[in-house]
C-alpha cells in the first residue's frame, strides 16, 4: 500500500515540474545617465532573467444581461 501511494506521489510531482516553460528575456544594461553600457569589444551589454511562460487558456464570454429598468 506504501508503494502505490510513493508512486502517485511521484507521479503527481513530475507532472507538476514539467507544466512550466521558461524563456530567457534579455534587456540592454544602462548606466545611470540612461545610457547603454558597451563590452570591451563594442557590443552593448545585456541583463537576462529567465522567466515562467503561462499558456492563456480560452474561456466562453459572459453573456450580457440587459439593464433592468
């Protein structure tokens, strides 16, 4: 009985850890005048996070009722 619940519970976390898709999103670096930050080798430096993607689910519209008078 042990065993069949450790599998659910398993299962139920690597389903979970693989839902969420990540995306890597860079910005170029500014100082502090606003203006970008150049590398040694002239091309400008860039801060990157990685963030989670959430898919958008489509839903049905919420029908309109008419003003009551």
């Amino acid at each position: 009985m042990k065993k069949i619940i450790l599998a659910l519970v398993l299962s139920l976390v690597a389903s979970v850890s693989f839902a969420t898709e990540t995306k890597q999103v860079c910005h170029p670096a500014k100082d502090r005048s606003g203006k970008e930050i150049k590398n040694k080798d002239g091309s400008t430096k860039q801060n990157c996070k990685t963030i989670k993607v959430h898919r958008k689910v489509d839903g049905t519209q919420v029908p309109t009722t008419p003003p009551k008078k």
